[in-house]
C-alpha cells in the first residue's frame, strides 16, 4: 500500500470482488472518507468515495438545500479529477472509472489514491447546503 495514502483495504465480506478502504486521519470536514473499490465483469475498476459527516453519509434527501448540493455537486465533476454522483439511496460520493481494456493502470491507481484525501476539501465546501455550517 501506498503509505502517504494512509488507507488499509479489506476485501468485502458480502461482495467478493470489492474491496474497503478508510481514510480518517488529517480530516477538516469529513470524520472519514470510505472508499469502496469494485472489480466489474465489464472489466472497469470503479473507485467511489462516500464521505462520512456528522456519523453518516451524505444523503441529499437529509440536506438542508437539496438544489444547492447538487448543483454544487455538478460543477465539482465538470471542475474537478474525480466526479461527483449519488447511489441508489441518494448517498453522495465522488469516483473515478478505469477501463482494464489497455491492461491493469497501477500509475493511475496510484494517481485516484493519492488524490482521495483532497475529498475532505470539498466535503467543506458542500457543508453550506448539507446543514448549513462552514468549512474548517
């Protein structure tokens, strides 16, 4: 592992081919950055960064300015290295896809792990629409 990450993964117990990291040290913003890594069968690997706030996900249904999340949440994807969305339950997280067509890209792995971290920055700036404080 890569030790300025700061992440020890764990492969899933109920999905055998994802893998579970946590970043907790060094946050402002976020209490943990939860990074959920899949193998797919259509050969792409899909890193997706759950932010933990305020002991749970989050959720834009729970937010105080839904709109405001969300549009906020689009300008990071067209602004930022890692792109913005939500699951199924409407959990917000930030990813990266990789296609394993050309082969495994271990320098590009190594490139999305690295950049994780920054998350909690923009965790900050979501706060106004999440409950309204400020960032640290």
């Amino acid at each position: 592992m890569l030790s300025d990450v700061r992440a020890t993964f764990r492969q899933s117990e109920k999905e055998p081919y994802n893998f579970i990291g946590t970043i907790e040290d060094g946050l402002k913003n976020a209490q943990s950055l939860e990074i959920v890594v899949r193998v797919t069968e259509h050969e792409t690997i899909n890193f997706r960064i759950y932010p933990h706030y305020k002991d749970g996900y989050v959720n834009i249904d729970k937010a105080k300015d839904s709109d405001g999340l969300m549009r906020t949440m689009l300008l990071f994807t067209d602004h930022n290295f890692l792109y913005w969305g939500v699951d199924d339950e409407e959990d917000a997280f930030c990813g990266y896809t990789f296609t394993l067509e050309s082969g495994f890209p271990e320098k590009s792995i190594e490139t999305v792990l690295r950049s994780i971290r920054n998350t909690d920055q923009f965790v900050g700036r979501l706060r106004p629409y999440i409950d309204g404080s400020v960032a640290k």
